[in-house]
C-alpha cells in the first residue's frame, strides 16, 4: 500500500495558498481512494497559519532560510520530509516555487516524477492524466516506480476545508553554508500596472483586434475602447485575455490598449486559461485563438461579423453586435446591480 504525502511551501503569512489547498484536497481523494495513508509536508518561513487550516499529520521544517524560494534550501526541506514521513507518491501543487525543485528531489531519491497533472484515477493502480501539444493530445501517466513525485495543475480540485487538529513533527534541517549561498534578492512582477491576470476568476473577458480598428464612423476609438474593458473586468472581477493580433500591435507601432501584454494572449502561442466562462469581444475565433479555450466551460463571444469562428461551432452563444455598444450597456448594468448587492459580482455570473 501506497504512503501518501502531500507537500507544499508555505506563503509569506505561514498560510497555503489556493492552489495548495485545491491539491490536498487531490491527495485526499487520493489517500482515501485508495486506502492510504495521507501525511503533510510542509516548509517555509513559518508554518503556523497552514497547520490551522489542516488536519492530520503534519511534518514541518521551518526558519528565515527556507522563507526564500531557493532551489538548494527547498530541495533540503522536501527531502527531509519526504523521508520523514516514508512517502511513496507525494503530491505537491505545481507552482513555479515547487516545479523548481521537485524533479531534483525524485532524482536525490532514486524515484520518478510527472508535471501539469489535471487528474487523478485510483483503482487497482494511481493512474495521472496531463495534456500534451498545447492541450491536443492526453496522457495516462500508470508508475510502478516509487517514491513517485507529481506536480498538480490549479483550478481542478475543490480548495480543502479541513481545519482541525493537526499533529505536528517539527523537523531540523541542517543546512552547511553552500546550501545558503544563493541569495533571493526580490521579485520581478511581470506586470507593474493594472492587475489583469486573475487566475480565481470565474469569467475569462478575451478583448480583440476589432477594439482598436475603424469603426462604423471611419475612426478608431481606442481610449474609448481601453475605458470599456478596464471598467468591464472590474465590475465583473473577470480575469482580461487578449487575441494575438492585438498585443501584436505594440510592434506595429498602432495605436494600443496599454495594459494589454503578451501575458495576456490566450491561444496556440498563447496561454490556456481555466475559468468556468468566457465572453470574446472583437475577437475573430480563429482555430489558433480558440485553442487556448479548452478549459473554458461556457462560452459567448460579441463579434459584428456572423460568420466568424464562433459561430461555427466553437461558442455556446455568439452576439452578432457592436461591443462598444454591448459593453457600455453592460458596464452601466453591473454598475447598478454591484451598488444594490452585498455580494462580490463574479459570485452571480
Ligand atoms: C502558428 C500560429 C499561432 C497563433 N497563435 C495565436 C494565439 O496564441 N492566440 C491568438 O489569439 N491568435 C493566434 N494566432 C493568430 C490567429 O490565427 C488570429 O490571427 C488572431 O487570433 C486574430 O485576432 P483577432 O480575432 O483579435 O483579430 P481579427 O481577426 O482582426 O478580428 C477582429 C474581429 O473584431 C470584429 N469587430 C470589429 N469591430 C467590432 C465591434 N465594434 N464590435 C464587435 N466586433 C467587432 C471583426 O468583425 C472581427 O471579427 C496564431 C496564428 C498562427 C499561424
């Protein structure tokens, strides 16, 4: 029988964060699945807001050292913690903090290890799926190997609500002088602005190309049309993707919305975003873009032309309309429906 292991850094508070959560909730599933054991490993600067929100049995390994993201240090403390708890498959959140270091442990201890798991299958063996070539093709990953490390993708699994009594098995982690040699001096945020990027969000907002071309008065309307969006992704909390054509513009040296990035582009090229719905606004829907959608549930898209992308098959419901006149209304709708309620506006859509 398989010894489960959970295990995950701890965020600057001591807490976990969203995506640790939703992926003990996978390793419980797991353990319980299959009649497992399940302990917890877990490192960093301080572990005590995590352990309240956990149950079970918990190794820790914890001090100023490990605060850091730092291969040498982390590698260390997930060691020490796996052979703690004796793991045979240990399942860890794939964030770029543990994808860092995971594989390098696996190796340390003669095991395997697999990356950007979307699920998890337990019958007579744990059985792992990931997606290949920009979400075309699905994996089924079976190990006799072990210990067996996987790294599990966010947005898939419920966040775990397990607070509780949590035993916890402080370890002592030596550290020789080599292991601290890198320093973390900081972190670079890609984007210093406007916050745009939501992962958590419940609705993905694609704004495209048609927001900065010529519209039915022969002029273009560009701030008018940065105005829309920006006021759109707050009053809906919708996390803001992009066409390629658009973020392609800064280049063209056209006139451009000016928080859009290529962080932002969703697609082939692109990035492939989980929300549980989508709105395309002056978007084509080329094969290319719609690509990047596979993990968005419900789609809509605002397009002036009828045979565009969507409509052949790849939205759920495509308005044939003008979205500078679609958003607008909307904006002045959410405006009123987020004054009259108490409750955050992505929570109703
Ligand atoms: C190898 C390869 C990789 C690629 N990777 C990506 C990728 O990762 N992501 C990506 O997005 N693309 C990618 N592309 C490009 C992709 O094929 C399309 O060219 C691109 O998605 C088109 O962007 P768009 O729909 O915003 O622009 P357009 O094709 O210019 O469409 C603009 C749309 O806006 C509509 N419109 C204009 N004004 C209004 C209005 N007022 N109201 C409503 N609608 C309006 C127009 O009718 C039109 O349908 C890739 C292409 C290749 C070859």
């Amino acid at each position: 029988m398989d010894k489960i292991l959970f295990i995950s850094h701890t965020e600057e508070n001591g807490g976990l964060s969203e995506h640790a959560l939703e992926v003990l909730t996978a390793a419980a599933e797991l353990a319980n699945a299959t009649s497992s054991e399940l302990t917890i490993g877990l490192f960093g600067g301080s572990t005590a807001a995590a352990v309240k929100q956990i149950s079970g049995t918990v190794f820790t390994v914890e001090g100023a050292e490990f605060a850091v993201p730092r291969y040498a240090t982390d590698a260390a403390a997930a060691e020490a913690i796996v052979n703690a708890a004796q793991a045979t498959v240990v399942v860890a959140p794939g964030d770029s903090r543990m994808m860092r270091f995971l594989s390098g442990v696996a190796a340390r201890l003669n095991g395997k290890v697999d990356a950007h798991i979307t699920s998890i299958t337990a019958g007579a063996e744990i059985s792992l799926n990931r997606w290949y070539y920009r979400q075309r093709m699905q994996a089924e990953i079976k190990r006799s190997a072990r210990p067996w490390f996987f790294a599990v993708e966010s947005g898939i699994f419920q966040p775990c609500k397990s607070a509780g009594a949590a035993q916890v098995k402080a370890l002592n982690v030596s550290l020789s002088p080599a292991l601290t040699r890198t320093t973390v001096q900081g972190v670079k945020a890609p984007q210093s602005g406007e916050q745009t990027i939501k992962p958590d969000a419940k609705l993905l907002f694609v704004a495209g190309a048609g927001w900065t071309k010529k519209q039915k008065d022969g002029q273009t309307h560009v701030p008018e049309a940065a105005d829309l969006i920006l006021g759109f992704i707050k009053k809906a909390g919708a996390s803001l993707g992009s066409s390629k054509s658009l973020v392609d513009l800064q280049g063209e040296g056209q006139q451009v919305l000016p928080f859009m990035t290529h962080l932002n582009q969703v697609g082939q090229t692109g990035s492939t975003p989980r929300h549980p719905k989508g709105l395309a606004a002056c978007c084509h829907g080329e094969e290319p873009h719609v690509v990047g959608w596979r993990f968005i549930n419900e789609r809509r898209a605002i397009s002036l032309d009828a045979n565009c992308g969507w409509a052949q098959g790849k939205a759920d419901v495509l308005y044939v309309a003008d979205a500078f006149e679609v958003i607008k209304e909307v904006n002045r709708l959410l405006a009123n429906f987020n004054s009259n309620s108490t409750e955050p506006p992505n929570t109703h859509r």
